[in-house]
C-alpha cells in the first residue's frame, strides 16, 4: 500500500484525505478508534501530497515494485560491462 | 439535492480554474470553483511547477517579436495551437508572474528573475525558474480572499444548456461522504477547467492505470461535457505523448539536469553534450518518442545520464528543482532504492499517449462555440504553454466573463430535462451495487486496449478506424447496462470513465475524416501528406440532433 501511515504519530485529522488528489485515503470516523486507511492503494499517484502536508509527520511513501526505475551504470570510453 | 445559484461557475480548481475565480471574483460575480478533489493539491500542478514559461521585457528586450517568434515556433507552442492564442499567453506573462508574486509564490528564488531549462540553443531562455511548490495552496488563498466559494469534492458531469443554446447551469454529485449526493447549479456562465485526458490510452505500465506523468485524476471530463453540449473541439486527431523515467511515469522532464545518451553514455543528439543546469536537454521536449523509436530501431535503450552533473548541480536537481516542480517522489525514490545519479543513468521511456492541449476550440477570450461556456488551460484544443498557457487563460476567461454575466440573466433550471436523464443515470449506477454488476476497471482496460490498438499512434486505416470505433460503441452500451458503483469514489470514477469513452467518438472520427498521414496520425491507405490541409485544424461538433459536423478551419 503505497503511503504507509504510521499510526503512532496519526491523530486522525483527516487532512490526509481531504487533501488526497485521487482519494486513495480514507478516513473512518468510528468511535471509540477511528482509524485512516489506504482505501484505493492502486489509484496513488505517488505524488506525496499526504506526506508532505501532514501535520504530525505520521506518512511516509513505499513505491512499489511496478512502479521501477530502471538504472544503469555506464562504463566510460565504450562497453559496458 | 442540493441547489447552488451563482454568476459563473467554475468546473475544475487548477491552476487556470483558481486564477479565472480571481478577476471574477474580484469584480463582484458570485464564483463558485467545483472541485473533485481539493484545489489546495488537485490538477497537474497539484504538487508544484518549477517552469513558467514567459516574456518579462527587461530580461528579453522591450520589442516581443524575438520572443513571439522564438516561443511561438517552439514545442511549448507547436503545431496544433493558434498564434492569435498564444500571443495572449506570451504578452499577459509577465502580468501574472507579477501577480504570482505578490500573492506568495517565489519567482525568483536566487533573488533576480532566473530562466534555465528546456532550452533550445541559439534562442534566448523563456522558463523563468520559480518555486511553486506552494503555488496551490496560495492560488487557493487569493480566490478565497476575492470571495470565491470552493466546493471539493463535487463531480460535475454534464453542462447544462437552454432553448437559445447558451449555458444556463451544471449538475454534479457531492462526493465527499460515502453516499453521493445530486448538486444543481445554475449559473448565467461555465469554465470547463478540467485539464488533460490521462487515462484513456494505456499507462506505461498497463497493469497499473493511475502510473502516469500527470495528474491521473485529470480525464478529459471538460472535453466530454463540452463535446455533449453541443461545443466545438479541435485537433482531436492529433495525438501527443511525453516521456520520463521509464515505469515510473512522472512529468518534469525539464526539471533534469543531464544529458540523453546511449547505454554507453553517448549522447546522440545535436543539443549539446554536456549536461548544463542553464539549458537542461531538450531531446525529450522536442523528440519525446526518441526512446520509443530507438527500442523499435533496434538502438535502445536510452538514458537520462546524470553522471557528468557537476555535484553541486545534482544535488540542486534532487533537493531543490524537483521539489519545486513537486516530482520529489523521484528524490524520494533514488534515496530509497540508494540509486547514485552521480554514478548511475535513469532509462527513459516514451510514454502512452496523454491528450493534452487538444479540445475545446477557444477564442482569444477563452470562449467556446456555446455563449456562456468557457475552457482553460490543457482541455482547450488550441492552445499550449501547460502552465502559463493555463494561467494566462484561465484569468482571460475570468475577466471576460465577469462581463458577459451583465449580460444575460440567470434561467431556472429545476426542471431542465437534462436534470432527470442525469440523476437517473447516478441512481442506476448506485443501485446496481446490489447486484452482481461490472467495474469501472473492467472497461477502462478495454476502453485502453482499443484506443491503443485501433486508435493509437501505430499504423491505421480506414478498416481499424472504423472498427475501433464501432467496437467503442459497443463498449458503451454493454458499460451503461453492466457497470455498478459501490459508494461515491466509485460513483466518480465511472463517470470519469463514461466521459473518456465519449470522447472515443471524436478521436475515431476525426481521424477517419483525415485521409492523409501527418505528424502522429499515420494511415496506410493515406500515407501522403495532402497540401491542401497545410495550416488547418479539424474541428468537430454535435448539433441539436445529434448529428455531427466535421470541418477544417485555417489556423489563426
């Protein structure tokens, strides 16, 4: 689940979610323990909107293995090896 | 069913809808922006922009004709736009990084206006390096202050017109709660601000749709809704692409600082072999398929070779520029995965096809064929500049319409007969949920396979053309009589869905209507490229009965 939500610092605001632009999360009010969850992991854009405007600090981004970037050290002067 | 009665209604919170409530709201019209998201992170610069593209006199000299040459005959521009609009992008730039200023965002982080990257040599720089990584949030700020109401989370899914064929309103569903809600509007005028089509081809990695350079939220809904009102659309027909890192699709190639080479590190284009934070490369920008093209040509594979980046350019590139440009998942990623730019290049990749800037024909005061109705930024068809094109049209549509709304007065649409037809459709899709029913994944994957294949930048003719699309109109009937919605999330990206698959028709028939070939629209049955079509774009509109009408018109 790409934005990984850790609970130990979450207080459940719900910007998060209110913030999301593909409303992968979500935030359900249940009491007594409301809880906020990666509804939609598939529909990240992994664009860090959630992460970078959390008030507590509490997400962090995975990026998952589909989403890889191919890199390749070049061997100076001609083949690589 | 809620009812909202305003002046001018905005659909899309970007970047070109938040400055179109500006003028708007400032002048004394009750605006309301309609978001799906929230416009303080919505659109294709949701997280940022580290590019505007302008002609700021005191830098570029007092007489525009250089930069108007100079902007108008390069990719920022291009082919498919009209000169008479991007004068008005060009000549009201440097108003609004002005504006953009004072309201917050940073246009000029070194201290003196900067221009670097997507450089073309021998011309003189127009990207003046910002820091706009705020630059949603302080948007979002200044339309509040003029007095514009925001409403997120509210889909709109159809315009709504009267008997004399001008706008009179729009109707939509509150998504904000788990169950969704009908939300009317009536209003005396409509932007249609609603960006590119993202996902109506497949992704570069098809099993996973939302991985694409841009906002994957953006789907062609102003297009569609337009397209159904009646509205004039153009340049349907010519395909655009945009390229990255390879399968982790991501804009900004701009914002890179290296150079495109081969997997032995050789560039193979003449535009420069050295990595230079002043110009950037711009292969991508003006060969966005080289990588497709040499996999294909058996030259593959090609990179983003970062390694002869000074240190300090590479670490300016990671920890400030993309984060600035809001593609600091790409930091986020290398630091992650310990990938050493200093030592290891980044494979590109062409990606699938997104259409931007091909739509809603517009005139210089961003007004469509339908009096009252407005587009802006990536969904007009005539136009470029992504950012500044969007900023630049997004506050003419505001102003003009702060004046056409005098004008006209408002219309009761409580009983509009498209009102009934619509929420019958969101009841239908709602209660099918109690019942085995389809997804809207199911037919998007179809939806995508057939555009790819029967309407994508291979090779066509008249026999795919016209099967692709009869094929599309199957996909549609079996879609309205299977798809089912569980809860508001679903709800909107059916409709979503149900917008990209009309805007299916325009694609395959204006391509079919083109018998040549010509730039990304290549026919085997019509590979000649006919003169007679040189400095014309296509058009194509529904009328009243639903008939459609095809035309070329002369480039302006």
């Amino acid at each position: 689940m790409p934005p990984i939500i850790h609970e130990e610092k979450c207080v459940k605001c719900g910007y998060c979610a209110q913030i999301c632009p593909l409303d992968v999360l979500y935030l359900d009010k249940q009491e007594p323990n409301p809880r906020l969850r990666v509804r939609y992991p598939d529909e990240c854009w992994h664009c860090r909107a959630c992460e970078k405007d959390c008030p507590q600090g509490a997400i962090t981004m995975r990026y998952p293995l589909s989403h890889f970037m191919l890199h390749y050290t070049p061997e100076k002067g001609g083949e690589n090896q | 069913m809620k009812t909202y009665t305003c002046d001018f209604l905005i659909v899309g919170g970007g970047v070109a809808g938040l400055m179109a409530a500006i003028p708007a709201a400032k002048s004394g019209a009750k605006v309301i922006i309609a978001e799906k998201a929230d416009t303080r992170r919505s659109g294709s610069g949701a997280n940022g922009n580290d590019h505007y593209h302008c002609y700021i006199p005191q830098c570029h000299g007092a007489d525009p004709a250089r930069a108007r040459r100079e902007i108008g005959s390069s990719f920022d521009a291009g082919p498919w736009t009209d000169p008479k609009l991007t004068d008005v992008w060009i000549m009201r730039s440097y108003e609004i990084v002005q504006m953009w200023e004072s309201i917050g965002i940073d246009m000029r982080p070194t201290g003196e206006y900067h221009f670097e990257g997507h450089g073309i040599p021998g011309c003189q720089l127009y990207n003046l390096k910002f820091d706009g990584k705020n630059q949603k949030p302080a948007l979002t700020a200044e339309a509040l202050k003029q007095g514009a109401q925001i409403l997120n989370h509210i889909v709109i899914s159809e315009i709504l017109t009267n008997e004399e064929g001008r706008v009179v309103g729009a109707i939509g569903a509150d998504v904000h709660a788990e169950e969704p809600e009908a939300v009317l509007f009536q209003s005396k005028a409509v932007l249609l601000a609603t960006g590119m089509v993202s996902r109506m081809y497949p992704s570069i990695t098809p099993a996973y749709m939302f991985n694409t350079p841009c906002c994957p939220a953006t789907t062609g809904s102003g297009q569609a809704m337009a397209y159904r009102a009646g509205a004039r659309l153009v340049n349907m027909d010519m395909l655009k692409g945009h390229a990255g890192p390879k399968y982790f699709a991501r804009g900004g190639k701009g914002t890179w600082i290296g150079i495109t080479t081969d997997i032995h590190g050789k560039p193979f284009t003449p535009y420069g072999d050295k990595p230079s934070r002043a110009t950037g490369d711009v292969t991508a920008d003006v060969w966005p398929s080289c990588y497709y093209d040499r996999m294909k040509a058996g030259q593959g594979p090609t990179y983003m070779n970062c390694t002869e980046t000074p240190p300090e350019d590479l670490d300016y590139m990671l920890h400030e520029a993309m984060v600035s440009e809001g593609i600091d998942s790409i930091t986020d990623y290398t630091e992650q995965r310990n990938i050493d730019l200093s030592k290891e290049m980044i494979e590109f990749g062409t990606y699938p096809i997104m259409m931007s800037q091909r739509g809603i024909d517009c005139d210089e005061h961003s007004h469509t064929s339908i009096p009252g109705l407005y587009a802006a930024g990536n969904c007009m068809g005539n136009v470029g500049g992504s950012l500044a094109g969007a900023a630049a049209f997004g506050l003419v549509a505001g102003e003009d319409a702060a004046e056409y709304i005098k004008t006209v007065s408002q219309e009761d649409v409580s009983n509009h007969p498209k009102l009934k037809e619509t929420l019958d459709l969101y009841q239908m899709l709602m209660e099918r949920r109690n019942q085995p029913h389809a997804h809207w994944k199911e037919a998007l994957s179809t939806l995508q396979n057939l555009m790819n294949e029967y309407g994508g930048v291979e090779l066509q003719n008249e026999d795919t053309l016209k099967a692709g699309y009869t094929y599309v109109q199957q996909l549609k009937a079996d879609s309205l009589n299977a798809l089912g919605c569980e809860n508001s999330h679903e709800l909107m990206r059916t409709l979503e869905l149900l917008d990209m698959i009309d805007l299916a028709e325009p694609i395959f028939l204006c391509r079919r209507n083109r018998k040549e070939s010509r730039g990304p629209h290549i026919r085997s049955d019509y590979s000649f490229t006919n003169i007679l079509l040189n400095n014309k774009f296509q058009t194509i509109e529904k009328d009243k009965d639903g008939t459609v009408h095809m035309d070329y018109r002369l480039r302006q």
